[in-house]
C-alpha cells in the first residue's frame, strides 16, 4: 500500500485550505513517508465546488462511504448532522476518518472512538481542539504518564481576536466580530463561539484524555464575552489586568471543578500575553510540572495543518498494516463538583448614584456575604448621573457572591445590574 486515497467532505473554509495543503505537500509526504497521499474524492452541498477538484465529486458527502477505494475520509462539513452518520457509516464500513468537529466530538466523542476500535480504524480529530497547536497529541501520547492537576487555557480564537482588538484598537463588539468572520476564524453560528460553547466543547475533549473522565460538555458552567463592555476592558486595563475568555479545569483529590468564563489576569500572567487568534493551553502536572502550549487556534489553514498531521500519521499506520490505539480508560472515583463550590477573586462593577452613604451600603452587603473588599476605585464623573464604582475583592464562594450581587441590585441607589467578572492568577 504505497497509496493513501483520500476523500474530503465538506469544501468550505477548512475544506478547501485543506486540499490545497495535501496538493501543494504530495511531493513533499512523499519524501518524507514514502507514501503518495491522494484527494480522490470529494463533496460538498454547492455543486459549483466540485469544478474546481480533481477526482470523484458528490453533493451528498455519505456517498463518499460507497466507494470501495478510500482509506481515509476527511470531515469538515462541521455541526452534528449529517457529520455524524457520515462517520459511523465510513467507520462501518472500514475507512479511517479525521475531523475537526469538536460539536460532534463532544456530544458522540465516545461512541464513535468505541465504534472505530471495534472496526480496527482510526479517529483523528487534532483540528477539533487548539488549531495548528499539538495538543490532542500531547495529551494523549506525550503526556500519557502525567497526572494532571489544573488547566487553563484560551481555546477560542474568535473570541480572543475580538477582545484584542478591543482592548487594543478600542474597535467596537460587532466590528470585531465582523473582522473575525471575514478572516475565517468564527464558526458557521458565530454564536458558539461568543457563548463560551466552543471553547466548553473543546474543554469536553480535552478532559476526556486529561483526566480520564467523560464529562458531558453541557454539565460545564459557561459564560461568553457577549457582556463584555468597552468599560470593563478600560477599567481591567487602568487596575494592571486583561480580560480573557478561559477554559478552567482543577482537579482536588477526587473531584473536578470544570469551567468557561471571562476573567482578569494580571497583564504578567502568561495567558494575558496571548492575543489575536492565537490559543494557548497551559496545564500543571505532577511528572512535567507547567508545561505551555501556544500558537495559531483558528482558520483555514492552521486547522488545515492538523488536518495534514492526522492524515499522514493514519496513513502510515495504515501502511504498516495491524492497528495500535491507546485504551482511555475512566476514573470511576472522579466526581464534578458543583459551581456552587467555586471560590474566585473577583472584579466588581457597579454603577450607582453618586451621594453620601452609598459605597458604605454596597460594602455592607459585601461583608454580611462573607466578601471581604480589595480595593475600590469610582471615577469622579457628572455627580448627577449614576456612576462607575469598580471594585476587586478577594476571594469568596460563588454563592456569596449571588445572593449579594442579588441583594445589591435590589437597592434603589442601583441603576443597572451589577457587572461581575472573576480574576484568575
Ligand atoms: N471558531 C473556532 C475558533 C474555530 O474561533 O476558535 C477553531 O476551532
């Protein structure tokens, strides 16, 4: 088998990046692998894609599953359906699949790596987390003898594009936005990407290899940059903090506290320096101690090169005949633990009337919640409008701080809702 006859579902922005990667490196995989990797096939819903593709074109992708002379079929229609019949169909039927789909990986991960072990086939999904960045390679094989113990990680390049040119250019939301669709990084439904969801998604996957633990993506707390307000990322800035949407994971003794939000780090944190579409993972362990991982976490032709990495290591597994996988076993011991339980810094945005006795109403609420004050800063602004009153606090439960965001928002000297942003270190 000097062949490796490869099939692309789905043209769009991943899709066509990645043919012309396997085109423009055929010479190259060549030398390197000894293999010739060829597009044979492809599909996509426009019919006019197909004019521009060598090979074999279909405007429905399960098609692909019936012709007998493909070994490896590419996945890059993205959302659940019909990408996920279209993988158990090419599994049945013995062809190794590579995907980038972290929706379908995240809700029917597990079945289908269970399927593809039963049919001696392989999964490769290293586009599905981090963009060009190795990370499902590192976690499942570099990384196989470590225990982990914290995650935290920017895993969505829309996002952190948007809150860099915000931060940056002062660019308003919705023109960043704009400029992240027209570059390629946001999804299909943007929405995914600014609710947190992608990046929960991500954080599903990358657990299930980390810790051992199939964690449904929708038990994880989210919350997106949506209300993220020029404001804040003003006042972050003015306090020595950046605002970053973070996917977190820590790991106590036998439970896992798992979360995505938007959060202050320090302007030294590592992660703070992390902007534009780049993603980094940073993870703590007991055998590799801090390890980062850094670059490029969306687009067409960073998820091109995973795509081409994937492809190439199952080609040459296929080449050399019998089949090797790694059995993830679960830890039957390790229990999600509820967000109730969660204890952070915080950052505090209030904007209220601007008169005797009002900072003292607001601190006094705060300590009867068991919230003890870091500093304060209120901006003198017009005196007869509402006004700004920013404050860090240290660290308190997540209980503490509902029931006194709640009580706090009641009070007449309130004028809008309490913004609430938590700080990691
Ligand atoms: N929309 C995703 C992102 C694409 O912005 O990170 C890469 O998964």
């Amino acid at each position: 088998m000097n062949q490796i006859r490869v099939a692309v579902a789905g043209c769009g922005t991943v899709g066509s990046h990645f043919i012309e990667v396997l085109r423009r490196n055929r010479y190259a995989l060549k030398q390197k692998t000894g293999l010739s990797f060829d597009l044979v096939a492809a599909a996509d819903i426009q019919a006019e894609k197909g004019n521009l593709l060598p090979g074999r074109f279909f405007r429905d992708a399960r098609q692909l599953v019936k012709e007998p002379d493909i070994d490896i079929i590419v996945e890059l229609i993205g959302g659940i359906h019909p990408a996920y019949e279209l993988v158990k169909e090419a599994i049945l039927s013995g062809k190794s699949v590579v995907t980038a789909n972290k929706a379908l990986l995240s809700q029917y991960g597990e079945e289908l790596m269970n399927l593809a072990a039963e049919n001696r086939v392989y999964i490769g999904f290293e586009a599905s987390v981090g963009g060009a960045i190795p990370i499902i390679k590192t976690v499942r094989e570099s990384f196989v003898g470590t225990s982990i113990k914290r995650l935290l990680a920017i895993l969505n390049g829309t996002t952190n594009y948007i809150l860099s040119r915000m931060t940056m250019e002062k660019m308003p939301f919705a023109a960043a936005l704009k400029k992240a669709q027209e570059k390629g990084y946001a999804e299909a439904n943007p929405a995914l990407d600014l609710s947190g969801m992608d990046t929960a998604h991500k954080l599903g996957i990358l657990v299930r290899y980390l810790f051992h633990k199939i964690i449904s993506w929708e038990k994880i707390p989210v919350e997106g940059i949506e209300n993220i307000d020029q404001k804040d990322i003003e006042f972050a800035s003015q306090l020595g903090y950046r605002i970053k949407l973070l996917a977190v994971a820590d790991r106590r003794l036998n439970s896992l506290q798992l979360a995505v939000f938007p959060a202050l780090l320090p302007v030294n944190h590592l992660l703070a320096v992390v902007e534009d579409v780049y993603n980094a993972i940073y993870l703590e362990g007991d055998l590799i101690g801090r390890s980062l991982l850094y670059g490029q976490g969306a687009g067409g032709k960073a998820a091109a090169s995973a795509v081409l990495a994937d492809v190439t290591e199952i080609g040459m597994k296929l080449n050399q005949g019998g089949y090797a996988a790694i059995y993830w076993p679960q830890d039957k011991n390790l229990v999600l633990e509820s967000a109730d339980n969660f204890s952070s810094r915080s950052y505090l945005r209030f904007t209220a009337v601007d008169r005797p006795g009002v900072l003292a109403r607001i601190a006094y609420l705060l300590g009867k919640n068991n919230i003890s004050i870091a500093s304060v800063i209120q901006k003198d602004q017009n005196p007869r409008q509402a006004v700004p009153i920013v404050m860090l606090t240290h660290e308190a439960r997540e209980k503490s701080f509902s029931r006194a965001l709640k009580e706090i928002n009641s009070l007449d000297i309130i004028r809008k809702p309490t913004v609430r942003i938590r700080m990691v270190e």
